[in-house]
C-alpha cells in the first residue's frame, strides 16, 4: 500500500524535488550554490509578488516568526495580534517571549477576520506598531482576508505582518499591491519541500523599521542576512543546501504552473473536497474555508481518532487531527502544494469507504461525484 | 570526473544517507516519527558521551550558538571569551549582540589555548558566569583542549560552553565526564549529514541556568523543547524530518564503528594528511594541529585561488579557502566525517599533481607515500 500524506504540512513532495535533495550536498560558498541561490531567490520574489528578495533561513515557520517580531519590533512596543486560533497565538507568545505588549484581537475560530471590525477595533488601541495576523489559519482551516485587512491599515503608521505559511502558493497574496510589511512562509507547504527551510519577504517600511529595532538577534538578524545576499547572493551561515536545492526544482515547477494557475487549482482542490465532505453528511468546521486545510467535524458517534487511524491503515492516508485542545474535535485534510483532482478522489473516495464501515450511512460513489461536480468544469 | 568535497562542512555523506534523506517526508507528529527522533536522541547521547538527551534545531551551527547565549545567562552577565579565530569571534559577537558582557582571552590563532595561562587570566577577572570556547577552531585548524580547561573550572561556578562543531566525532569529547555544560555541534560536519540541523547538549548546571535566564528566546527556547521531547519524544515545532532522517542512519553508522575508533580513524586522517603536506615542503599554519581540518600555507609565488582552482578543476576536488582576513593567506582540506585512508591518498596525490603543474619542485609519489606511513599501520 502506498503511503499518501494528507496533513497540512509537511505535505506531498514532487519526486524531481525529492531527487534533487537526495544529491550530494553543493557547497554552500561556491558558484554554482550562489547560482542556485539567487534564483531561488528571485523565484520567491515571483511568489510573494514582490520587487524585493525574500529572505531564506533554516528554520521551521515560527523560526521565521521570531525572526520577523526581533527585527522589526523594540522593547515594549505595542503590538495587535488578531487571534483566531493556534498559530495567532503562537504570534501573540512570540511577542510577549520578546517583551512587546500584546493587544489581543479576539475572532471566534470557525469565523474569518472582519476588516471593518478589525478596523474599528483598532482605532480605540491608540499607538499600535504592528498588526500581526494569520492569513489561512491551518489549525482551523479558516481563511482570514488579509487584502480587506491590508486596506484598512495601508495609511496607518502601522507594521502589517501576515503568516502566509499555508497560504502563499495557495490564496491570492500580493505584497506589494497590498501593501504588506512582512510575509513569513515555510518550505514544507504549498512550496512543495520537505521541512527546514523558511522565507520571509520585507516591505521598505519594514526593513526601516529594521534598521531602528533594539531585540536581541543574531541568527535571525535581517540586516546582516540581507547584506550577505547583496553582496554575494550568498546565505550569511551555512544553510540547509539539500532542501534549498529541492526547492530550487520546486520553484521551477511553480514558476511554469504559473501563479494565478496554482491558485485557481487550490480553489478547486477546496471547493472539490468540500463538496465531497458535504455529501458524506459531515459539516465543515469553519464558517469561512479557506484552500489548503479542510477542518471537518466527525459524525455523531465517531471518534475523531477511529476515522484517522482507518484511513491510515486501510489506506495508507495521512490525515492530521486537531491542535491543542481541538484535539479530538476535528480531522484536517491538507491539500495544499503538490496536489490534484486525482488525490481528492482518492482521499474523499477512502473517506467515503472508512465512513460506510464504521456504520455511517452514506451512499457509496455519491461523495466522489461531489468532488467531480466541486472541482468544475 | 567525479565532485570531491574537501571542505570543513558541508562534508561527503554516505550514499546510505542520502538515500533516506531523498525519500518522502515523514510526518513530524507520527509515531513512526517519534520512535526515529527518540533513537537519533539516544544515539547523540552516545555521541556526545552523556546522560542527558541533547536537543536537535533545524538551524546551523550559530543558530545553537546563539540558542546557547540566549537560554543560558541573563542581560548583563559577565562572560569570558576565548578568542582564537573566527568562530571565537563568533561567541563574542553573539554574547555582545544579547547585551552580555564580553571579557576577551585572546590566543595566536596559530596556537592553541594554554589551560594554566588561561586559568590564570580568568581568576583576574572577578565574577564571570561563563566561558565559551571554540574545541576545533576551523578557521585556522588549531586545536584547543578543552579537556585540560574544564579541569581549570569544573569547580568554579561557571558555565563552560563549548563549539564542537567540527570536533565531535573528531576528537575525543566527553562531556560529562569532563563537565561540560553546553556543548554545540552542526549536522554537515562528523555526523555525515546534509547541513540544516544542529544539536546541543546541556548539563544539569546548564538546565538550572536556562531557569534563571531572563534573555528573549521562543524558537530556540530549551525548556519547551525539553519538556516537548521528554513529554512525547517529538520535536516542538515542525523539524527538517528528511534530515533527521539522514541523521539517523548516519548516527547508526557511527554506532556501528563505534566513537573510540572513530576518534583513532581522525588522528589518522590528521596525521596523514599532515604527512602528506610536509613531504610537499608546505607549512602548516597551526602549530597546534586538529584533525578535522588541515590549514595549509601555499608555496611562496603561488597563490592560494591557483591551487584551489587547479584541484577543482583537474580534480574535482573542493577544498576551502581561508575565512575573513584569512582569505587569500592559506588553504584548508577538511578531512572529518565520511573520509578514509583513500581519501587522503586521493587529495594529497592531486595536491602534489596540482603543485608540480605550477612549477613547484615535488617528487612524484613521495607526498602519497608519506600519506601511508602518517596513516601509520
């Protein structure tokens, strides 16, 4: 039986990519490195659609979180963090670990941030510095409109920070249309790579803000990173080569899907699944999907377990629970990165099959048409 | 022809490794993930010849340097310093960057640390919470001995720290026998990995400071990623799993030879290879020599980009060049890790080929003939 990973990170690799990091590892100071660099480089800069170049760390995505509270952000500045589930929390811990005063914007979990809310909010904080937020929040599977949020704060004197780790190569993103200060994304999401590496992308006004910030940081220091990256397209310390290597191959594919196609595919690959997870009788956990983690309730009587455990070893699918104390309220489909129509109908069609036999009734081949008619014409 | 790399890291890894590594990511929360992560622990226990359960990052080497600085003393602590090359330099940049401050016991970067000297100089200097040294400083090949310096403050409450990063799996290294507090080491260098995760050990003195400690930290906090280990044998956020992965069948390899012999296997290279390069009439630029790195005067007349450059391209062979100011003064053939007696045999027979085309006197087969009998028996 084949071994098929459905979590929202890591998620499906490519086997180009897989190929390329299990290479020889490059040397990270010769040429053809700095080769590779710059136009893993510029290819981000096509992703996040922006004019400036991304910056790349080994690291995991709250690695690259951290990062972006130390150097934008200085002792005692006070700072917005829309919760709305796991991972605006984790913004909120990481500030207050940094010593920021966190002014914490409460969303409940199955609803998306409302911008005029949001807005209104926040002219009753007085001075903020930044407003941190979740763009696809993956522990809830709930889209929050980051381009809306954008509008209301492009004018403010206000640091707009967005984690896009499973929403860049997913949603529309568009930095520097909309006006973004820093977007931290991961490799092991819809950058179809496996786990270590993480980018994030700095408006002007962030890196001024850099120049000013008065955290602690060594590692995770923008300026010298960036210094290091202009004057020799070279990472500052030694990075992970192999998994760079790997996500040169998948920014390649990237590049010729196109961006706009990738984000027309999720949309299907989200409406497909839904559709799917409608038609078993099952309800969706959010109020606002988003397309790159489906959070579905189980069915009265199941246990969220029973449902993940079958999947795994009658079909060899990968589906993740619930985090922190939605543990056992959910199961999330990931679908974000290297995946299809194909993979809906097998995840959705084993989902169908699992479902029939732990006594739900549910009409075989109905779930899996649903997915046909949802992905579209 | 075939790519040789002879650099202080990234190192050659073994085939076996790169296999596992170019396999599909596992998930990082799955049990079969977690059983991996615990063997890859206990196997670095081994390594690093402790009881305790050293921590993994995905991150480089400073990334755990400065995880060391930032979980280990507070703002203000007084810290001593030794300064003996580049990555010397790199404690004290990390320790001033967190508001430490930094007393400096700068050594010749050809020598290595005299313990007495250095004893003496540190009881001059009043209260100082911790030293920090560099075991093999790669930038210059030297050794330093740790093991007689920890006798020289293994009663004083101080908090030895020291950068192994290119001597464990070299030299000889036991830490708790020794009483080593925090010990810091890289994947790309003995462990035969890809670059991309690092590693740390701490003692029961260095968990008790990680308590007091009042520097910011989040991603590379201690505690949490002890208690996250010790609660379910998984790491705390998202890690590089195709890595660890790797890690894990390099550590088996290394189980397997065994960490006394591997020790022996470096005195070898090291001997070898300096063998070698004496029978070529090149000079050393320590006078203190590791076994992890060869640093190599060039010949008077010949520049060191000409050898360099002759051995990648006549030879596949990738050697390094000298770091900072260094650059341009010498060369440095990195020999730990996956190398053997054949190695040696390969890079020093392509020196002396290199060496003869650029008009050097050498006589053919008598610098591989020296390579034999450094290797001795």
């Amino acid at each position: 039986m084949k071994s098929r990973l459905f979590a929202p990170g890591p998620t499906m690799v490519p086997e180009e990519t897989l190929a390329a990091v299990g290479e020889a590892p490059m040397h990270h100071r010769s040429p053809e490195f700095r080769a590779l660099y710059q136009e893993v480089t510029e290819n981000l800069s096509y992703v996040y659609q922006t004019a400036s170049s991304p910056l790349v760390f080994s690291s995991s995505g709250s690695g690259a979180m951290e990062a972006t509270v130390a150097n934008l952000f200085s002792r005692g500045d006070r700072v917005a963090v829309v919760e709305a589930g796991w991972f605006g929390m984790r913004w909120r811990d990481i500030c207050k670990a940094f010593g920021l005063e966190v002014l914490s914007y409460s969303v409940p979990r199955e609803e998306g941030t409302d911008a005029d809310d949001l807005a209104s909010w926040l002219a009753e904080q007085g001075d903020v510095r930044g407003l941190l937020l979740t763009h696809s929040e993956t522990s809830t599977g709930t889209f929050h409109d980051v381009q809306a949020a954008a509008r209301k704060v492009k004018d403010k004197n206000i640091l707009f920070v967005v984690d896009a780790v499973t929403s860049l190569g997913v949603h529309e993103l568009k930095m520097d249309e909309w006006g973004l200060d820093a977007v931290v994304c991961g490799s092991q999401k819809a950058l179809m790579c496996p786990p270590g590496l993480s980018t994030i992308a700095l408006s002007e006004k962030a890196w001024a803000a850099a120049e000013r910030s008065d955290l602690p940081k060594y590692y995770f220091d923008f300026r010298a990173n960036r210094e290091s990256y202009e004057k020799s397209s070279q990472p500052r310390f030694t990075i992970a080569t192999s998994l760079v290597k790997g996500l040169g191959v998948s920014l390649r594919m990237i590049r010729d899907e196109g961006i706009e196609a990738i984000v027309e595919r999720h949309c299907r690959l989200g409406s497909a699944v839904r559709a799917g997870v409608a038609a078993l009788g099952l309800d969706l956990f959010s109020r606002n999907p988003n397309n790159a983690v489906t959070a579905i309730l189980p069915p009265k009587g199941i246990e969220v377990e029973q449902i993940r455990q079958a999947l795994l070893k009658e079909h060899g699918i990968r589906v993740a629970g619930g985090q922190g104390d939605m543990n056992g309220k959910i199961f999330r489909i990931g679908h974000l990165g290297y995946y299809d129509r194909g993979d809906m109908l097998t995840v959705i069609g084993a989902l169908e099959a699992v479902l029939a036999k732990l006594g739900v009734p549910v009409e075989p081949g109905r779930a899996v048409a649903a997915v046909q008619e949802g992905w579209g014409h």
